[in-house]
C-alpha cells in the first residue's frame, strides 16, 4: 500500500485526536505506538535520501 506523506500526515493528526478525545489508557497506548512506529518509518525513509550541503560563494 502507498501511503503518500499527505496521507500520513492525516493518519497522524487523526490518530493525535483520537487519543485526546479517550480516556482509556489501553487505547492511547494503542495510539501512541503506531504513531512512533509512523515517525521511525518517516525517519528512515528521510535518512536514505540524498543530501546536499554546500555554501554557495558566487554572491
């Protein structure tokens, strides 16, 4: 399944609401967790992507 970044990012905000909206703590333990596991994927996607550094002196 593709889940674009804008999907996530709804997936995300849903899920942030749901467990402010419950006062069960196995629910927001649910919650929190496929959060964490959304922002580890997210991280790791970013870390193999290219990165460019460099001071542009040409101004």
């Amino acid at each position: 399944m593709n889940i674009t970044s804008n999907d996530q990012a709804i997936i995300e905000q849903a899920l942030k609401v749901a467990a402010a909206q419950t006062t069960d703590y196995q629910e927001i333990t649910q919650y929190e967790e496929v959060l964490k596991k959304m922002s580890s994927s997210t991280m790791s996607a970013k870390q193999d992507g290219f990165r460019y550094d460099y001071d542009d002196y040409s101004i």
